[in-house]
C-alpha cells in the first residue's frame, strides 16, 4: 500500500516538475509570464472538494454485560465487573474500503516561500467491512462520514506547493452484528475522536484555481457501545488517497496587503 502511495506522490512531482520546466522554457522564450508572477499566490481564504479512495482494518472486541440478579452463580463471575469478556472467541478483524468525497475550507498565510494555514474538510464515504465469526455471528462495520482540522506547513516552488498536515479527526462507525443460524439481528454507531496526519501536493493552474494529490492516515480510536446487553468495542484506521481542486479568494492581490 505505501509503495502505491510512494509511487503516486512520486509521479506527481514528476507532473509537476515537468509543467514548472515547460512554463520556464517558454517565459525564457517571450519573457510573457515570469515564474515569479504565479508563486505568491497561495495566501487568503479558499475552498475546494476531492474524491478518492481508502482502504485500512476495523477490529471489534464482544463482552456480554453481568445479569443483575442478587444469586449470580460463582465468585469468580462476581468478579467480572465489566460482563464475560468474549474476545478470545469472538474478537473481529477485517478490513474496510471504499470511495471517499468531501469538501475542504482553508485558510493560508505565505511568508516568501514558506506556507502555513488551517483546513477543515467534511468526507462522506463508502467505506465498509465484514467479517463471519465461526458462522454464528456476522459482523459487519461501516464508515458514515469523517471531518479534519488540520494545521498546514508547506514550501512553494514555482506553481507548486509542496506541503505537510496533522491535526485532529473524527467520525461515526455504524457496527451490525447478525447471526443468520437464528435471523437476529442488532445494529448501533459510536462517534469516533482521533487524528490525522499525511502529505500533499498542489499545483496552481492559474492565480484562482489549483489542482491537489494528498496522502493521509486517519486513526479514529477505540470507543464502545451496547446492543441491549452486548458490548462492543470498535476500533478503525485507514489510509487515503485524494485528489482534488481549489478556488483561491486571495493571491497576489491578498499577499501585497499583508507585506
């Protein structure tokens, strides 16, 4: 997976190197457009949408909750505050996939070369998962949708933005345990808090519009919920790969009034 990630971001820093050589050949030819014409223009509010695709593994952890009744059977089973711990027989661990689109808003500062600014973005998805458990229980896990706030550090070269990010994640897991030997059947979501953190470039094809490649990894943590009396601890992380496209309200005109 990550020689995938390695060999797309790779091919667009060829793209990108390869379209800065052109335009520099052709302002040494007619001196119409300076490279330095379309560097600063990464300053200012923008928003912009992606689609993609992500694939990573969920896992699930079962307990049964203790019965409440005064003659539970043994002090052992007293013991067990927390219900029968099922783990070790019906613990689940499988992977999920799927298509990712959403939208982003983001904010820039530019000082010479250097970028830095915040993003939020929205991401509905398609990604989901399942697995049988010894063909008496069906697991299946879905992601709803996921958001980012993330802090933004990148380097300009030419048209191109060559950038970092990390920041926080979250997002709503729906679980659906059934078991078709009995035709039941028992579904709940969890909302998940965790991070992010990935790796992009970007390319502005004019002083408004640019065009994105983004590597991330998300890790949406461990929480758990309750089917009646069974628990299930939840766990989900992916990784993803987006491409996308941006409309700028700042540029050059915005940068002229910061200096």
């Amino acid at each position: 997976m990550f020689k995938k990630i390695i060999a797309v971001l790779a091919a667009s820093v060829g793209v990108c190197g390869a379209a800065n050589a052109a335009d520099l050949g052709g302002s040494l030819k007619d001196d119409a457009a300076p490279m330095a014409a379309y560097s600063p223009l990464w300053a200012g509010l923008y928003v912009g949408g992606t689609v993609g695709f992500g694939t990573g593994d969920t896992s699930g952890k079962l307990s049964f909750d203790k019965p409440d009744y005064p003659d539970y059977p043994t002090v052992a089973a007293q013991k067990m505050d927390g219900g029968f711990d099922l783990s070790s027989l019906f613990s689940s661990d499988y992977d999920v996939n799927g298509a990712i689109y959403g939208a982003h808003i983001g904010y820039n500062f530019q000082r010479g070369p250097i970028v830095f600014g915040v993003e939020a973005a929205y991401n509905g998805t398609d990604m989901d998962g399942s697995e049988g458990i010894f063909g008496l229980v069906r697991s299946e896990r879905e992601l709803d949708w996921y958001a980012t706030l993330v802090g933004r550090l990148g380097y300009a070269s030419g048209k191109a933005l060559f950038y970092g990010f990390g920041g926080v994640a979250w997002g709503t897991v729906e679980t659906t345990l059934s078991s078709p030997l009995f035709g039941l059947s028992a579904s709940g979501e969890t909302d998940h808090v965790g991070w992010t953190a990935g790796v992009g470039i970007e390319y502005a094809l004019d002083e408004r519009f640019s065009v994105r490649v983004e590597y991330s990894h998300v890790d949406l943590g461990d929480e758990t919920f309750s089917l009646g009396g069974i628990k299930d601890e939840v766990d989900l992380d992916f990784d993803a790969i987006k491409i996308g496209a941006s409309y700028r309200f700042g540029g050059r005109d915005h940068l002229e009034a910061l200096k």
